[in-house]
C-alpha cells in the first residue's frame, strides 16, 4: 500500500469518527446545560444556559448533517475543524461569561487534543494554534492570576501530548508503510514462484501425457510391425528373384532400374520395420558419430522419385564444417524423410521445400521449411500426438510425427514446429554436437 492509500484510508476513519464525535460533543453540552440550571450560577446562569443549549443544538445539527449526506475527502477535515471551533467557542464563551478558567480547564485540554483525532499533523497544528490564541486574546482582557497560568500550563501539557502522539503516528506510518512493501515484495516473489512451479508442473504433466500416448503408439506399431514383416519379406525376396531372372543381355535398362529400386526400399522397409519394433521395446539403437549432411542427403535421395511425382522441388542448403551428431543414420533418415515428405503434401500445387542446416550452440540445427496452408495455433500443440492427423481423406495415419518426435528425443534432441515467415510451416530439429575426436564434418 502505498502513502496515498494509507492517508485515503485514513481519511475516511476520520469520517467514520464524525459521527459519534458529534454525538458524544452534543450529550456533554446536554448535561452541561443542565448543570449550569441545577447548580445555579446565579446571575451568569441564563447566559450559560443559553450557551450551553446553542452549542448542544449545532453539535446535534452537524451530527444530522455527517449522518444524512456523506462527507467529500476534501472537507472531512475542515468538518472536523468546525467540531474542533464548536467546542472552542463554548469553552471561551464560558470563560468570558463565568470569569473562571478552572470550569473550562477539562474542555480545554480536550479541544488541545482533538488532534489525536485528526491523525493529521497540518490539522493538529490548526486546532491547537486556535485553542492558543483564543486563550491568549481572553487572559490579555482579564486579570491576570495563578488560575489562569494553570489554564496556560494545561494548554502547554494538551499540546505536548498532541505532539507527541502525532510523531509516534508519523513513525508508526512509516513503520507500516516499510512491512507493507516489504509484504509486497515477498508477495510478489511467491507469486513469481508459484507461476514458475505451475509452468514446471504443467510441463512435466505435458511431457508425462506425451510419454503415454507414446507408449500406446509404441504398443500399437508392435503389432503393425509384426503383421507387415512377412509381406515384406515376400516382397523383397520376389523382386530380388525377378531381378535375377531378368536377362543380363537384354536393353530393358528401366526393368531392371525399378526392380533395383523394389529391393533397396524393400530392405528400407525392413530396417524401419526392426526400428519401429526397437522403438516399440524402448530399445536403443547403435549409435556412433557421424555427419548429419550425409543423413539429410540421403534422405532427399530417397524422396527425390516421390517429390518429383508431385512436381515439387526441394531446395537444399547445407552448411559446411558442421559438428558431427552422434546418431543412428537410419532413424534420423526416417525423420527426414517424414519431414519433406510432409511439406511436400502441405502445398496443394507446386510444393517448394527448403532444407537448411546450421551450427547453433553446442550441436546443429536442421530445418525444413514448406510453402504449405501451415499448420493453425490450436493444432500445433497436438501434432506430435500419436495418431493425430489433419489428412485421414489423403491416408494419412498420424504416426509419422510421433515416431520422428521419439527418434529426436531418444537422440537428446528437441523437434518443434514453428509458423515460417511468408507462410508455410518450419520443422526445426536440433541435435546435440559430438565433439571428440575426428567431429568436423568434411562436407
């Protein structure tokens, strides 16, 4: 809280105070006008009757008006001021009336100390600089005596006691004001760690939802794995009988080209069919450190026959003297070859995709980047979701990403999808660096 609202909250306890002040000033002008009749002052007493019953009038009067209407912050203190000059007034009125400073010494150490009410300092000092000189303009028009110097030393005590509690207000305030900020400080750090444990906490709840839906996938691909083994095999095992049964002497160069072509992607089946299996049992695959050009290469090599189908192109742009990646080539070329494969079927005509890689930090960073419709915000939090697909009508199954997401992580590696500038989608994988011996690329 600051000194503002401190004095704003203030202001309006003094307001609040306005009320019975006003009560309590006008039940005491009450009984005072009584006793004025019943103990008789003899000729004074009409006089101090008539005092008494004007000061309790415009006490009650004041106190309808604070009950009625609400006070404005600007003039609850003037409004106490004119409380503080009521009960001035009667007390000189007496004193000019009665001639008798001890009859008016109690109201007078009152009204001194009305500041203790006020809880301001400027306000303080207005009433009991009224009080004085009220009391010095009637001790200079009457006698001076021992009666009125006890009045003064009264009015001297009032003031030191106003004082006084005025400066343990002003260090009571500061005091507050120092452990309110010092609490806001502290409360601040315990938001800023609250908000950081619930962004850590719902990380780790992200990354465990992950690990399950992986786990489900991995159960799944088992049993896929499994089934398509066998025609595999019986795929390659044709297509290898067929290529020796086609005659070495014959032209038919393109027969024996797409028969070459069965058996190599034939046998890239089955390799992924054993890392999907691997992947599946959580094992890890053998891993040593190797060029990632060379695994980005080869998986254009291998989509280059696809891409063409579709009449898109591939842009490549590789850096040299990368860090060497300590990797298993065919998972990574699987990754890859998911990756432009995707941005390839992302664009509905002429599909353009560029892959750059790059030394960022300790490891390298590879990204692949396609002139798609790109992929919405709602969505890209669930695209690494197994079996999650946005192409069910072109086939798609959902797996591809899911499986890239578990080959990058098991290789300590991040993959993340970003918006590209002018459009499209950014893959960006990033792997870590192997730096030991021989771990520059020659590329």
């Amino acid at each position: 809280m600051s000194r503002e609202q401190l004095q704003a909250a203030m202001t309006a306890s003094v307001r609040d105070s306005l009320r019975p002040l006003t009560t309590a000033m006008g039940i005491v002008f009450v009984i005072l006008a009584v006793c004025s009749v019943s103990l008789g002052f003899g000729v004074w007493a009409p006089w101090l009757l008539a005092l008494e019953t004007a000061s309790a009038a415009i006490a009650f009067g004041l106190r309808w008006l604070v009950g009625r209407y609400r006070v404005p912050d600007h003039l609850v203190y003037p409004m106490l001021l004119v409380i503080a000059a009521l009960a001035l007034v009667r007390c000189f009125g007496q004193l000019y009336v009665a001639q008798n400073p001890r009859d008016t010494m109690n109201v007078a150490i009152l009204i001194a100390g009305t500041g203790l009410i006020s809880l301001s300092l400027a306000w303080s000092a207005v009433i009991v600089a009224v009080a004085w000189a009220g009391w010095l303009a009637i001790a200079f028009t009457n006698p001076a005596g021992d009666e009125w110097l006890h009045f003064g030393f009264s009015l001297v005590w009032a003031t030191a006691l106003g004082a006084a509690v005025q400066v343990t207000r002003q260090r009571l305030q500061t005091r507050w004001l120092a452990a309110a900020a010092e609490l806001e400080q502290h409360r601040d750090h315990l938001e800023r760690l609250v908000e950081d444990r619930t962004r850590q906490l719902d990380a780790s709840r992200e990354q465990l939802r992950h690990a399950e839906r992986l786990s489900s996938v991995g159960t799944l691909a088992a049993g896929i794995a499994h089934e398509i083994n066998n025609p595999i095999g019986m795929i390659l095992l044709s297509a290898e009988q067929a290529l020796r049964m086609a005659d070495p002497d014959s032209r038919n160069d393109a027969l024996r080209s797409l028969l070459r072509d069965i058996v190599d992607n034939t046998k890239r089946c089955g390799r992924i069919v054993k890392n999907i299996l691997r992947f599946a049992r959580q094992d890890a695959a053998a891993r040593w450190p190797d060029d990632i050009n060379s695994v980005v290469q080869h998986a254009i090599e291998l989509t280059q026959t696809y891409v063409a189908r579709r009449g898109g192109v591939v842009e490549v742009e590789l850096a040299p003297s990368l860090p060497k990646v300590k990797l298993n080539p065919v998972e990574l070329e699987q990754v890859f070859v998911n990756l432009i494969c995707n941005g390839v079927e992302a664009a509905e005509d002429s599909p353009h995709v560029r892959i750059r890689s790059e030394h960022v930090g300790a490891g390298v960073r590879v990204t692949v980047k396609d002139n798609g419709r790109g992929i919405p915000l709602e969505q890209r939090g669930r695209i690494f979701d197994p079996f999650y697909t946005t192409r069910h009508e072109q086939g798609g199954t959902g797996l591809g990403l899911s499986l890239a997401y578990g080959i990058v992580t098991g290789h300590g590696g991040t993959i993340r999808v970003a918006e590209a500038a002018g459009g499209g989608t950014e893959m960006i994988v990033e792997l870590p660096g192997h730096f030991g011996e021989s771990s520059v690329s020659s590329r």
